[in-house]
C-alpha cells in the first residue's frame, strides 16, 4: 500500500528543484517558462500539504514521523550519544503550516509573475522565493530543534536577499535597500543567538532536541525494514512511524513538571527545572521577538518594506515572520510549564501590538503602514500565546496570512498603478494629451511578452522601460506616499474592492476572517484575566483593544487616502490596473479573508450553523497542540471589539472624509489641530525608536568598532608587525653588501672558507710534526 | 707495495704546483674560458694525485676514483661551454667582471 505521509520530504525537494531549474537554465527559460516552473514548485506541494491534511484525518490525526532516503543519520557521534536525524515531522499543526506557506505562496508566485515583469533579475526573484519556501517548510517540518534552526537561519537568509533584491537602485535608493537588508539580518542575529541558547539548554537538560522519538512502525512503506522500537532506530529508507508519547523534549518536560522536584545538573549545581524551562522559554522568546519582529527587535521589519512587494507579502506578513508564533506554538509545553515567561509573552505581544498600531497611523508610506500593522498584529499572535491560547494565536496566524498576503499584493498592484501613470505623465510630458493613450496601459502587464512589446513599441516606445530603472527617473517620485494618490477607486475598481475586504477583514468587521480570530485573541486575554486572575492579561486585554483601535483607524485612513477623494497628482489620475496575472491572486486572497473566519467559529454559534462545525482549526490543532484552553464566545466583549473597529473607521472618515483630506501644506489634517498634532508627530516620528536605538546601541557599538580598528589594530597591533618587518629589512640591508657579483669574491671566499676547514682538521697533525721535531 | 723508480715527493709537489696554479687562474684571470681552463689543471692536479698515491699503496681505488673525476669534468664542461656561448650570446662578451647582476 502506497503510504501519502512519505511524499513529505518532497516539499522541501519540489521548491528546490524548481529552484535549480531556475538558477542554471533562468537566463535561457523566459519569463513566462521561469514564473510557471516556480509557481509549479510550490503549487504542487500544496496540493501534497492538502493530501497529507487528507491523510491525517484518515489516520485519526496522530502523528507521523518521517525519515527521507537521504540524509538519514544528519548528526551523529555514537561515543556521545548523540543522534540527530534529519526527520519530518507530519502532524496537524505541521501541515496547518505547511498550507499557509504553499497555498498563499503559491498565489504570491503568481502574482510575481506580473508584478517582476521586466525586472532585470527577473529568474533570481524566483530563485529566491523558491528557496525560501523549501527553508520555511524546512523550518515547520522538523521534528527537532535544530533542523528546525536551519529552517530559521535560511528563511533568515532569504529575507535578506530578498529585502536587499534592488541593491543596484541609483540615486542612493539601492544604498537604502542593502542597508535595509543588512539591519534585518544583524537585528535577526540577535534573536538567533537567543535561539541558540535556547537549543543549547534544551540538549543539555533533555539530552535530545527531538520533539518526540520515533517508536513503533505503525505505519509504513512496502518493502522496508524496520525499528527496533526500544532504541529506536531505523532504516535509511522513507519510513513512517509512529512516535513514542512521552519520549522527547516535550513529552519528558510534561512529565517532570507533573512529577516536579527535577533538578538539572550545571557543573557541580543543581538548579531546578522549572528554572531551566523559564529560561530556555525565555531565550526561545527573544528569538521570537528577532524573528517575529516583537519589541524589542521590532525595528528591522518596518524597514524591510525596501524589498518587492510580493517579497513583504510572503515573507514580512504572511510566512516568516510567523515563524516565532510557530515556534511558541509548537513549543507550548515549554511556555505553559512557565508561567513567569508567559507572562512576559504576553506583555511583549499587547505591547507591540499598541505600540505598532499607535505608529501606523502616522506613516506616509503605504507599505510601511502596512508593515507596522503586520508587527501590531503579530503583537496580538504572541500577546494570545502568552495567555496560552495557542490555538488562537493560529487561527489569527492564519487568516493574517489571508488578509495581509492579500493587504501587501492589492498595496503593490497600487505602487504599480501609480507608477505607471507617474510613467505614462513623464513619457508624455503634457497632461493634455492623456485621455486617449489610457487604454493602451491595460494590457502593458500580459504573460504573453511578445504582443505587450508590440503594444508598447506602436504607442508610445520610449516608455517600454523595466520597472526596476523606474528610480532613475529625474525627479523622484515616490509611487509608495499616499500624499501622491487619492481617487484610485475608479482608476483601479478591482484592488479597491479586494483592499476593501481585506481592510474590513484586518480591522475585525463582521464577518470578515479578522473579526473572528481578533476577537477569539480579546476573548481569550479577558478570559485569562477575569477568569485565571492574571495581571498581566488585564493589562494585555486594554493594550490589544487599544490596538483594535488604531488599526480600523490607520486602516480606514489609508482606504480614504489612497482610494477615495479626488486624485491628487496627475500620476494617480493616470493610474491603471493592474494585469489579471496579477488580479487573481488578489481576488481568491479575498475571498478567502472575507470568509477565512469559517475556519473557527466560536461553538456558542453551534445551534445557528446546521450541519457547519464550529472550531474546526482548534479541534484539528488539538490533536498536535497539547494546551488548547476553552475560549468561550462573549456576545458582550465581541460587540464591544466590533464597537471599537467601528468607531475608529468613523472617526477616520469623519478626519479624512473630505475630497482631499489633506492640509494646504500637504500634510495630514490631523496636524491642524494643536490637540491631535503632538500625537501626529510623535507617531510620524515612530516613537523615536530607530534614534533611541542609534544612541544607545549603534553609536556606541560603531565607537567601539573605531577605537578597535583605529587606535588598538592600527596603532598597537600593526605597528607591533611593522616594526619587527622593519627590523629584519634594515639588518638585511646591511648584509647585502657582501654580494658583490663577482665570481672573484666568491671564490676566493671558498678558498678562504676551505684553507680554514683543512688547518682546522690538520691542525693536530701539525702540531706532532711540530713536536716531533 | 714500495715503488721503485721516482719516488712519491715528487708527484705529490707537481700536483701541489699545479693546483696552485689553476687556483691563481681562476683567481686572476677574467676570461671565462681562461678560468675554465684553471678549473680543469685543478682536477687534474687532483687527479695526479690520486694515481700517484693508487701506486703508491697498491689500491685501484684511487684510480677508479679518477675515471670518475674525467667523466665529470667532461659533462662540466660541456655544460660549462654552453653556458659560455649563451653568455657571450647575450653579452658579447665573456668577460667575468662584467657579469654582476646578482650585486646586492
């Protein structure tokens, strides 16, 4: 019998032979061919995700272990013990992931296709994007920490590359984006040393990194040999096995904690394990708040916005920044054993969440806005974590990756827009002449390269620039400030609908996927404060309600100023739409983040929905998730969170309502106001927090960096070398002198040389004819 | 074995005058093939030598040793020659005071 779960490994092989296809043959292939063998890559493993999803229901959920062909024995000493394979891990909260990678992946590709076109690195894009997917499934396959490290340190990788994609941008722009791409990777560091630290305590106290051993083969391929269940070994071939309960990280620390009293051995201490586990969650969390952009290692995602928008689709609001959520999840034994770091969890998270949320409302950039909202609502993921709904926290994990894939792509099909009316105005250099040559740009981002050349080279030739030269325009015009918009509703009628939802679906309107899931995080902090007594939570459940409101009012102000009032410059008056490549994707994002909240509606609804079944993606994470807590629907707080969102996008209308909302100095009207003003500003000015963090750490670091190269490394350690080169030079230069050239010296040297060594050995000889005499 | 006739002084201060001479040739000349010739009264002198001293203790292996000695000289100064064409070649000269590249 075939058995589905061993097609696992082919996830991560799928995406990196499209990857290798792409890298050698990417030059060769088209654009066309490059963009369908990448979408192929991490389309047909989401179709393996849903099989696998198929094959667990099938197997009554449980967890299957497996080991690919290759790679079987990864790390292992015998004389240590130490044995770490290179396993996958299929359960229900593995492939949850894994759908979300492959499936809003998938539709990112797609729409790559159209939004890269023409870009000159165009293969590379997808080079990339395929590498990333396989480091992501990597990450979320694993079934021990440190294969799941090389996940986090690749996906890491990736981001970088990505972020810094337009390195070569003149006017110092590509000096922006590689700076960009260097502050990701060096914050990220830092939370990867946490990380590390983490793994390190977790081999040192479990002596393992598995999640969980491999036991008996229930389940497995035909003609394999198989496992001895004590010691748990097995064949190199794809095998599927069950897992022991109880055996691995997770299982013995539940077992302890239930026993209690278990010490962990330091060098000659013994320190409690409930210590050790708050410190190793501990650690776990600041890799959290590096990789999920958390405070505080929150600055460096904002930034990344310098990257593609796909690329701040995939990786900066739908994918790797979950990683750290994941992480927790995954872990939850861990933080549940912990309530101490929990509680800091939770703080992190309804921090970040205000904290974000208060300075989305005063960015200019669509996309940082954007961005900022991406690290408030992860904020709401880790603060949900932190009360120990874990299950929450996904389901909000995954209909942010609906709602702000979709968020970010309609965002870039606006910057494309814009960008192509800003094009057609400076092509044409006169507005007058506009209303006619319009209708040629719809069809400017077609698959089909040939007839959108031939379009372009009939109207207008000289516009047929790559996007990516876009910036060496004279003067810079800034196709991502919603000052340069406003209007584009009827310029561009299908982004405004799909931005619409997916605005509704973010600031939790009813029905909308974010309603549910945001107001299963409010319920579950209400809960935990009511009902558990937890401090922290009271505080945690007014920050997030706070940040509930920040985000329907930057959210709303954004619809408002990008989409609705009258253009506001002759760019955004000649904005198009962007190609179906590009809209459809965005379309079926919609669609899924207008009813993603389907996935887990509260049980309270039960009686209403018929033959529907509520809290579906709880009852399917419990079967991996071992905390799953009991959130009970709150008609009162739910209406009280819809109350919120709503008064907030009300009061943005009322501010941002007329038909240019904004001052005559071009600023926001919140400015006109004293009392509304310093509140502006300081948002604008993001809290200070790239400055705060320039004084305090990167001024210092780079004085220190200076005094080490320049008073210590050149002053005391080159001069040390160069005075001992100088020394043998200057003895060298006196000995030259004995070099004469000539053969005469030479000899006669040798003859010297040679008298001396024949009376040195004659000289005993000498003396008895001496005596003798 | 003593040996009648000229007795083994004399050998041993020919051979004595004659490498003293070749090491004055080589000392003062500044023709290369002058000094050349010097180096082969050397070898010679030494050679000299050591037949006189083979007959003198009835040991062919002093003679044995000079074939060897020939042998050698003759492959020096087949390489030696060539270099000395080659030089001249370059130089147009064989003078060996001209020849003081390698002067520190």
């Amino acid at each position: 019998m075939f058995n589905f779960a061993t097609l696992v490994p082919w996830m991560v092989f799928l995406p990196l032979i499209g990857m290798g296809i792409n890298l050698v043959y990417g030059k060769r292939l088209g654009e066309r061919n490059v963009g369908l063998i990448a979408s192929a890559a991490v389309g047909i493993p989401f179709l393996i995700a849903v099989g696998l999803g198929m094959w667990l229901a099938q197997n009554n959920f449980a967890a299957a272990l497996i080991n690919p062909p290759i790679l079987d024995g990864w790390i292992s000493i015998p004389s240590a013990a130490l044995e770490i394979p290179w396993q996958f891990r299929v359960d229900t909260l593995s492939v949850t992931m894994m759908l979300v990678i492959t499936g809003v992946g998938f539709l990112i590709h797609v729409y790559s296709i159209g939004y890269m076109h023409g870009d000159a690195r165009y293969p590379r894009f997808f080079v990339y994007l395929n590498l990333f997917v396989a480091f992501m499934l990597i990450l979320v396959s694993a079934n021990n920490f440190l294969m799941m490290f090389v996940g986090w340190e690749g996906v890491g990788l990736c981001s970088f590359l990505l972020i810094g994609f337009w390195f070569d941008r003149k006017k110092g722009e590509g000096w922006r984006n590689s700076n960009a791409a260097r502050k990701a990777f060096i914050v990220n560091r830092v939370g990867d040393f946490g990380f590390m630290l983490a793994i390190f305590l977790t081999f040192w106290t479990f002596g393992t990194l598995d999640y969980s051993k491999p036991g008996e083969a229930a389940l497995r391929a035909p003609d394999t040999t198989i496992t001895d269940s004590v010691s748990g070994q097995i064949t190199t071939s794809a095998v599927v096995v069950k897992p022991i309960p109880g055996v691995g990280v997770f299982g013995m620390a539940q077992q302890w904690l239930n026993e209690g009293g278990h010490k962990v051995r330091f060098g000659s201490w013994d320190v409690s394990f409930t210590v050790v586990l708050t410190l190793i969650t501990l650690f776990m969390l600041l890799g959290v708040t590096g990789k999920s952009a958390q405070l505080p290692l929150m600055t460096w995602l904002p930034d990344a916005m310098a990257g593609p928008t796909p690329v701040s689709a995939l990786i900066h609001a739908a994918t790797m920044v979950t990683a750290g959520i994941y992480l927790i999840t995954r872990s939850n034994v861990f933080f549940h054993g912990s309530p101490f770091t929990s509680g800091v969890v939770t703080l992190v998270g309804a921090l970040t969440a205000a904290y974000a949320g208060f300075i989305a409302i005063g960015q200019w950039d669509i996309k940082k806005v954007l961005a900022y909202s991406t690290v408030s609502q992860l904020g709401f993921m880790v603060a949900a974590a932190g009360v120990g709904a874990y299950t929450v926290a996904f389901f909000h994990l995954v209909t942010h990756a609906f709602f702000k894939g979709l968020l970010f792509l309609s965002a870039g099909s606006v910057i494309h827009g814009v960008e192509h009316g800003n094009h057609a105005v400076s092509a044409h250099g006169d507005v007058g002449a506009h209303g006619s040559t319009h209708s040629t740009h719809d069809d400017h981002f077609t698959l089909d390269e040939s007839t959108d050349v031939a379009a372009h080279g009939s109207t207008h030739g000289a516009t047929n620039t790559p996007i990516a030269e876009e910036a060496d325009h004279e003067a810079p015009f800034d196709a991502q400030d919603m000052r340069n918009m406003g209007g584009l509703r009827t310029k561009m009628p299908t982004t405004f609908w799909v931005y619409l939802i997916g605005t509704l679906a973010l600031a939790g309107i009813f029905p909308f996927a974010g309603f549910w899931s945001k107001d299963d995080i409010l319920a579950a902090t209400f809960q935990a404060a009511l009902g558990d007594g937890q401090i922290v939570a009271y505080l945690a459940f007014g920050l997030l309600l706070l940040a509930a409101f920040f985000t329907a009012f930057y959210m709303w102000r954004q619809i408002r100023l990008v989409f609705l009032g009258k253009p506001r410059t002759v760019a955004a008056d000649h904005a198009v739409e962007s190609a179906p490549v590009m809209l459809w994707p965005l379309i079926i994002l919609a669609a899924l983040a207008a009813v993603g909240g389907a996935l887990n509606l509260p049980t309270a609804f039960e009686s209403v929905l018929g033959g529907f079944k509520p809290e579906i993606l709880s009852n399917w994470l419990a079967h991996s998730v071992t905390f799953v807590p009991e959130v009970s629907f709150n008609i009162v707080l739910a209406i009280t969170a819809l109350g919120v969102a709503v008064g907030a996008i009300l009061i943005a209308n009322y501010v941002y309502g007329r038909a240019n909302p904004l001052t005559k100095k071009g600023d926001d009207p919140l400015m006109a106001r004293t009392e509304t003003r310093r509140i502006f500003e300081l948002s604008n000015a993001k809290l200070f927090h790239d400055e705060i963090y320039d004084v305090t750490v990167v001024q210092p670091f780079i004085r220190a960096s200076d005094t080490l190269a320049g008073p210590i490394d050149r002053g005391i350690i080159d001069r040390g070398f160069l005075g001992i080169g100088g020394l043998v030079r200057g003895i060298a230069y006196r000995l030259r002198g004995l070099q004469t050239g000539y053969v005469r010296t030479y000899t006669v040297t040798m003859l010297v040389g040679v008298l001396i060594v024949l009376f040195v050995i004659l000289y005993p000889l000498l003396r008895q004819l001496a005596g003798g005499q | 074995m003593p040996t009648p006739g000229i007795p083994i002084e004399y050998f041993v201060v020919l051979s004595a005058v004659l490498f003293v001479m070749g090491v004055l040739g080589v000392l003062v000349r500044r023709n290369a093939i002058m000094i050349f010739m010097s180096v082969e009264l050397m070898l010679n002198a030494a050679n000299l030598a050591l037949v006189a001293f083979s007959r003198q203790w009835g040991d062919v292996g002093g003679q044995l040793f000079v074939f060897f000695v020939m042998t050698v000289a003759a492959a020096e100064v087949a390489v030696g020659l060539a270099l000395i064409v080659a030089i001249f070649k370059a130089k147009k000269s064989i003078d060996i005071d001209e020849l003081i590249s390698m002067q520190g």
